[in-house]
C-alpha cells in the first residue's frame, strides 16, 4: 500500500492498495495494528455522508483529543475527481481509499459479511478493535457522537484489559463469578437436587422390594456408580450448554479471565455436584434403609476400612 499526504496536510493520507490488499481485515493487519480503527464508507453523491463529514466529523475527533490508538479509514465510490474536490473541501483528516464501483462493493460485503446479493448503503460504519476484529459492523454516526465515543473508548479498554485478563486468575473475581453463578441458577440445582432426591429413594426402595428385603453392597455399590455417572453427565453438560445461551453468553464476555469463568462451571460439575450426590445418596435415604438389610451395607463397609485405617 502507498501512503501519500493531500494538500500539504499529512494529517490527510491517501492510500493505493497493493495486492495483498483483499479486505478491510487485511488493510488493518498491515496498516492500523494495535490501533481501534473506525471505518465509514461512504459515496462522492451520497448526501448523508457529506452531511456527516460538514458537521459532525471535527467535533468528533476533537472531543476524542486525536487519540494515538484510534485511528480513521474513509473507503469511497463514487467519481475519483469530485472525491479528491470534496477531500480538499472538507478536509476530512484519516486515511482515504477510493475504490471503483466493483471493488467497493466486494470490500463492503466482505467487511459487514454480506453475500452477493447484499445491497451496498452510504454511510455504514464499522469498528475494529485492537486483535483486528470487526467489533461492531454498523456502528454509530460521528452525528450519534456520545453513542460512539462510548463504543469506541469500550473497544480502547476492554482489549487491552482482556488481554491482561485473559492470562491472569484472581480469587475475587472467582468468587464474584461463583456468587453471580449460584444467584442466577440457585433454583435450578434445588430442583435438580429434590428430582435426584426422589430418584435414589424410589431406585432404592424399588430394588429393596425385588430382593425382597435383601440389598447387598454390590448392589448399592452398582447403583451409586451408575446413577453417579448419568446424573453427573446430565447435569455438566446443562452447566456448560448454559454458556451458550443469551445469559451465558453475558458471562463470557464479562471482564474477567477464562481462568476464572471455566473453572466456576467446574467447581459445580465436579466438586459440588460430587458433594451433593453423596449426601443424597447416603442421607437419609441409606440409613433409613439400612433396617431392611440383611447383609453389611456399603456405609457399613465404609466405616470398617476407616476404623481399619485410624
């Protein structure tokens, strides 16, 4: 690409795209890495977009203060001499591309991931952010100046805090999680708790009643693995599939590290689930039942090898 200053202003750059060029992605990996670029296409004819650049474009950058990590591509179609008149004119500082009429709609469909058949509007505005992803494929007007700059000033923090984030743990942001975790599913586990209550109680009563009285260690040893291994396997992948519903979805983007968020899901599936499943298992439902037995329970087997060990 080929950088060449207009006017006399270097603040004003023209660019000549090499071949390697392709898309908005790949002028941004070149040419604005590390930088929050925004994006406005626009047309030499199109009344809106001079409409924004007359009023609204100087107030904009000068409430940003120039920022050094934002940065501005202006893509135009249209007719290369009135584009080059209205640049002098309105001395629209950031870097301009103009583009013939095939090539602007090929980058446009390609930058808001349109097909063919997707019909090209002036303005639209895009964001990228600092990792060169297009954050926001229709983003606000240098007119919708306070929505913007908010946008903008988000993609400036959240990277460079996700970044710091993404490879760090820390234990109040865990806990934070884990609270934010119980409050919004605490019924949810309740529920799953009482169904797994009134399964092991009727598995057990059913299976004391077949052997008529008679329930063996194998046998509670069976049924406390299997109903362990289904209820576990239900119940984690619901604490996973829930990431990707709407309100997991909220979760994962919050401000805190997948170091943090992943294992919040793995204290409930694992750790807490294994806790729960025991203590239903084992009270009240064995003891109740332990009257019935003619042969040492799995409790009983328990308590043998802990007296045995201490």
């Amino acid at each position: 690409m080929l950088w060449t200053s207009f006017g006399g202003n270097d603040k004003i750059k023209l660019l000549s795209l090499s071949p390697a060029d392709t898309s908005v992605t790949a002028i941004y990996n070149s040419h604005f890495k590390g930088k929050v670029l925004y994006v406005d296409f626009w047309g030499t004819t199109c009344g809106p977009c001079l409409e924004e650049f007359r009023t609204f474009t100087k107030p904009l950058k000068q409430t940003l203060n120039n920022r050094s990590d934002i940065a501005y591509l202006y893509i135009c179609g249209g007719r290369k001499l009135i584009w080059k008149q209205q640049l002098q004119k309105l001395e629209v500082e950031g870097s301009h591309i103009f583009l013939n009429e095939k090539d602007y709609a090929h980058f446009y469909r390609q930058a808001i991931k349109g097909d063919k058949d997707t019909t090209v509007m002036m303005p639209r505005y895009l964001i990228i952010d600092k990792d060169g992803k297009i954050a926001n494929t229709n983003a606000p007007r240098p007119s919708e100046k306070d929505s913007l700059i908010n946008q903008l000033n988000k993609y400036r923090l959240l990277t460079k805090l996700n970044r710091i984030m993404n490879n760090t743990f820390n234990l109040k942001r865990f806990l934070l999680l884990f609270k934010k975790q119980t409050a919004e599913h605490l019924k949810a586990y309740l529920l799953s708790t009482a169904v797994l209550f009134g399964t092991v109680l009727l598995l057990f009563a059913y299976v004391t009643f077949t052997e008529n009285g008679r329930l063996t260690a194998n046998t509670q040893t069976g049924i406390f693995v299997w109903i362990l291994i289904l209820s576990g396997s239900i119940f984690t992948s619901l604490c996973f599939s829930s990431l990707g519903s709407k309100q997991g979805i909220l979760t994962l983007t919050l401000p805190a590290s997948h170091l943090e968020k992943f294992p919040v899901q793995w204290v409930y599936s694992f750790v807490i689930f294994q806790i729960v499943f025991i203590g239903v298992f084992f009270w009240p439902i064995a003891s109740f039942l332990v009257c019935f037995l003619q042969e040492p329970t799995m409790m009983e087997l328990l308590y043998t090898i802990e007296l045995s060990v201490f």
